[in-house]
C-alpha cells in the first residue's frame, strides 16, 4: 500500500527489480493477487525478481555490525 514510510528505499528498489507490486488500497491488493494467480508467466517472472533482489541484499545486517566495530571503541 502507499503507507511504507518506514521501508520507503526498499519497497522503491523492490517494484523497480520487478519483485513488487504497489496497490492503493485491499481491492486493488485482491485484484492484483487475482491477475498474478492467472498470469503464471508474470508470477514467475515476479517470483525470480523477487528471489534475485533477496539474494542481492543478504548480508545487510553482518556490513552494519562491521561498521559499527569499526568506529565503537573497543571494549
């Protein structure tokens, strides 16, 4: 929906990868879904961009952490 304000970078990149779709509102989610569901060239497509973006973003977590130890003092 239009509310991601707190994953704003995310969900842009994602929809840009092709691995995400915006709706406005639950009618537009079921008529979407509905399409998705029936288009299975358009799910798999969907499905391997999804997976791809997933893959292309693992290890944020570990990258912070390292920075993080880089400018804390050590203890």
């Amino acid at each position: 929906g239009p509310h991601m304000y707190n994953f704003a970078e995310a969900s842009r990149l994602a929809a840009a990868a092709g691995a995400a779709i915006e709706v406005a509102d639950a009618v537009m989610l079921a008529e979407r879904a509905g399409q998705l569901l029936s288009d299975q060239a358009t799910l798999a497509r969907m499905s391997q961009a999804a997976l791809a973006f997933s893959r292309a973003h693992q290890g944020a977590t570990a990258r912070n952490l390292a920075i993080c130890k880089r400018l804390l003092p050590p203890t």
